[in-house]
RNA sequence: UCCCCAGUAGCUCAGUCGGCAGAGCAAGUGGCUGUUAACCACUGGGUCCGCGGUUCGAGUCCGUGCUGGGGAGCCA
C-alpha cells in the first residue's frame, strides 16, 4: 500500500481504513498501556496524532519512540476524541525506520535561530524552517506563473561569466589553474592557460543575457543564482542568492515600474491564498503584524515618486539623519526606511536616478542629468528590486562606456544589439530571499535560504 | 571592512564585592488508561570560548585571539 501524505490525511472529509503513513516522530507522549505520537511527513506544518496500544505486536519498542525517529505505520484514521486536532490515526503497527538517538539536537522546545543556524542540516525538520521552505518553494512556482500567463519566456542565463559588467559588486572567481603553480606573464596571471583562456566569474546577475533573450524573444526572466564575493555581514546579504530577472522588448520605465509592482503583489496575494497555514505561524510567533503589511502590499498603490522629490522630502522632513541627504548622492538605508516605512507607509518606488550613482546600461533622460532607473523600497527590508529602462541608442551608450572607462571589446556583443534593430527595452531584479523576508516576517535573510553562504561561513 | 554587544550543562540563561558551579527546559530511569511543548518522582550531566597576565585565590579584573549577534557601508 501507497503512503499517504500527512497533509491529504487531514483534509479527509470522512474516517478511512487501512490508512499508511510514514514520517518523523515530533515527540511521543506515553500513558501506562498506551502511546500518542506525534508524526511529522513535511508535506505540511501539521503533525497527525497517531495512537497505539498493546494491540500493535512489537508495543514494548514504540515505547523505546525517540524524537526524531522515524516510523512507517498502518491504521484506521478516526474522528479524534480529544481537543486540538480533528483526526487521528489508530495504529494497527508501527514500523520503526530507525531510531534518533538521546543526542538528537532538536528538542520539544523552541530553539533559537543562532542555534539553529550551527545545525543547518537539520533545521528544516522545525515547524519554523519547515514552513519557510515550504513556503519558498510556492513562492518559485508562483513566479513562474505569473512570467507563463503573460506571455513571458524563461531563459537560463550562464552561471560562469566572462564579462565583468554589472558593476554589481566583486566577484567569485572561477579558475580550472593549478593554484601551486600559476602561470605567469609581465608578473600577472597569465589566464591565457587558464580553460576558457580568459578571466571568468561567477554571476552577479543575468541581466546582460536576459537583454540579448528579450531582443528575440520579446519578454523573458531569468530565476537563477547569483554569486557576489563582498565582505557584506548584515542580515540583509549572503554570497549566493536567487535572482529573478525579467526583461521585456518595447517597454519603457512607467512599463517596467507597472510590471515590478503587479508582480510583488501577485507573489504575495499567491502566499496569503496559498500559503496560509505556514503563514499563521509566523503571524503568530515571527510578526504580529504581519498579514496586516501584507494586506497593504496587496491593497494600495505602490507610491511613484521621482529621486528629486524624495530628496527635497527628506531634506524639509525636520527628521535627523545619521548621514546628511543630498542631491547627487545615493539614498542611506535609513533615508529609504523612512519613505517607506513613516512618511509613505507602504511600498515606494523613486525613479529618475542622478547618472553619476548609475551603470552604464541604464538610458540616459532628456534632462542628460538623469537616467530611468527605479528602486522599488518596502517596509523592514528596503531595497527589494531595482531596474530600468535600458539605454538602446548606440551613440548615447558607447559615449557613456567611455565616460565611465569601461572596455568597449569586451562588450562588442552587447553593443551588436544596438546596432542590428535595437528597440527600447526594460527590466528588473528582484532578490528572492528579501522577498521572503518581507512575506514571512523573518528579519534575517539567512533563514530564508536553506543553506546560506556568507563571509567565513560555508558549514553546510 | 568599521562601530557596539555577547560567549557558563544538550538548549535558554542567572551567577552579588574576586572566595565550594546554579536554575528552567531537554535527556535517562520509574510511575500514570486520552495526552496536546502531557503530567509526577528520581538520576546523570561543566575545557565557565582559546591563550596570556594580575592575585594567596579568577566564571568574575586586564590584554589578546576566535566565534556568534545587532547596526553601518556595499547591494538584491
């Protein structure tokens, strides 16, 4: 007989014989004669109470049940007589997979997250965990969804990259060299030898790919990881993280902006309808307050706002700020929380960037002071997606090349799409795991990711 | 990388003025015929983060290193 999910088990409408379940024994409570396990599958928060007595043949070891054991078992499933739970299974055997034994470092209590973190490979078998990475990967199936029922194409950008574009940050490098033996040339690598005989990277973004994609296919993403080697320790970055990129053809910044904000409620409405039991958790023992900001995601129109009005707002705000706020400089993290967190309280996106605090892709305004880029700003988490309206006039983004120095060879490729029927084109990233963060409440991104990768730290 | 805080039992923590190492939970054993982080009783459990120093004596004071956390910068 087929296993049945735990979740299936508890949405049954009627009692059901010859019912088989396996999982993992959350904790098992014991009277004289009698055992009430808790069981634990992972398909759902939820644990199914199963009860067994002297009638299961090898009793004398259920009552040997460990946390953290695991067990295979057939019964009836019948209305629950006690409070708390609406079925429960009566045992007919109980298999013992295998025994947990008295070191098992989940205990019936709450730990907390910093333990947790040193014992990564077993955290996900939590309540807490269980539920983020559950919910994590409902919210990678909603957005391929939402991509699939516009029209969009998802592509896959590489993971080894030769450019060094984006700016985005410094990079992992990817070397197939003998490291006891490096070749040499002028006293540099020499990376001639090296596999591909150039200098590659991981990715910091697929961006420059998704462009080249969405100049044949119209409109795609990427969802992919991405790799960034700065020395960031907040609770807010990790090394490797997942990226959603989309890139559409013939869309223009007000486009991009739309589309960035349809998509943030869309992924969070999918949570709230679909994600509710795992959510209640973290409403209940994360953020109190947490359906409520997200009822406000899904409900106001995110606030539109050009930079130069931000900063005259925060300019005659009369708030203190750690760091003064300028015309020309980029907005602090403080400067971004207060938009949108006490002046605006919801999600604010501020366009119009100066083009000094910008990369060079981003198309240049007729101001010639600023370009169309957009940050979309949320509350307890700030920056959750940045984008723009790309530059597609060859003149403007070669003359902007050479304005910042960058190696126009390198890029002879990225330069072909403007030359051979360049239109106007826009997009966006989004960092998965702040997106987490903002649905579930949890304030460190390293409990939204199964096995973060930060500075000095790579256990797992 | 910078600033701040912390490190004592498996976990969460207390430890007064420098003078015998503590609690709750967890675990183990026993009890209990419907439990809900079950309950009751008993038992075991310590490199007080490492190294160095001050002192008759250091968990406690000083120096240093490591690890973790919070904040900042960089960014998504």
């Amino acid at each position: 007989m087929k296993r049945k999910k735990i979740i299936h088990i508890l949405n049954s409408e009627t009692p059901w014989d010859n019912i088989h379940i396996k999982g993992w024994v959350r904790t098992r409570r014991s009277s004289k004669g009698f055992s009430f396990l808790e069981v634990n599958d992972g398909s759902c928060l939820k644990n199914v109470q199963v009860v067994a007595d002297h009638s299961v043949p090898n009793y004398n070891d259920v009552e040997k049940i460990t946390t953290g054991s695991a067990v295979s078992i057939f019964g009836r499933l019948v209305a629950s007589p006690g409070k708390g739970q609406k079925w429960e299974i009566h045992a007919e055997t109980v298999d013992i997979i295998s025994i947990a034994p008295e070191s098992y470092p989940l205990q019936k209590k709450r730990h907390s997250d910093e333990y947790l973190r040193t014992i990564g490979h077993l955290r996900p078998r939590t309540n807490k965990y269980g539920s983020v990475f559950r919910i994590r990967s409902e919210i990678s199936f909603a957005a391929h969804q939402f991509f699939r029922d516009r029209g969009f194409r998802y592509i896959h950008s590489p993971i080894i990259t030769g450019s060094d574009c984006e700016g985005a940050g410094e990079m992992f490098r990817v070397t197939a060299l003998d490291l006891e033996n490096i070749p040499k040339k002028n006293g540099k690598t020499d990376f001639i030898h090296d596999f591909f005989g150039k200098e590659v990277n991981l990715t910091v973004s697929g961006q420059l790919s998704a462009e080249m994609m969405a100049l044949a296919l119209g409109d795609v993403y990427t969802f992919g990881p991405t790799f960034r080697a700065e020395n960031s320790n907040t609770a807010r970055h990790v090394a490797e993280f997942w990226m959603i990129e989309p890139e559409m053809a013939f869309c223009d910044l007000e486009g991009d902006m739309a589309i960035a904000e349809e998509f943030v409620k869309y992924l969070t409405a999918f949570a709230m309808d679909n994600c509710r039991e795992d959510l209640a958790l973290f409403s209940t023992f994360v953020d109190k307050t947490l359906l409520a900001t997200l009822d406000t995601i899904i409900s106001s129109d995110f606030l539109k706002l050009p930079y130069q009005e931000a900063v005259d707002i925060l300019k005659n705000t009369g708030k203190k700020f750690e760091y003064e706020i300028n015309y020309g400089n980029d907005l602090q993290s403080e400067h971004e929380r207060y938009l949108t967190e006490e002046y605006f309280k919801k999600p604010v996106i501020i366009f119009n960037y100066p083009k000094e605090i910008k990369p060079f892709y981003m198309r240049m305004n007729n101001d010639s002071k600023t370009v169309a880029a957009m940050d979309l700003l949320v509350p307890r988490i700030g920056e959750l997606v940045g984008g723009s309206q790309r530059e597609e006039r060859y003149d403007v983004l070669e003359s902007r090349m050479d304005e910042l120095g960058i190696a126009k060879e390198n890029y002879w490729w990225y330069l072909d799409s403007r030359r051979f029927g360049t239109v106007p084109h826009s997009g966006f990233g989004l960092g998965f795991e702040r997106l987490l963060m903002l649905i579930t409440g949890i304030t460190n991104i390293r409990d939204v990711i199964p096995f973060p990768r930060v500075p000095g730290q790579i256990e797992f």
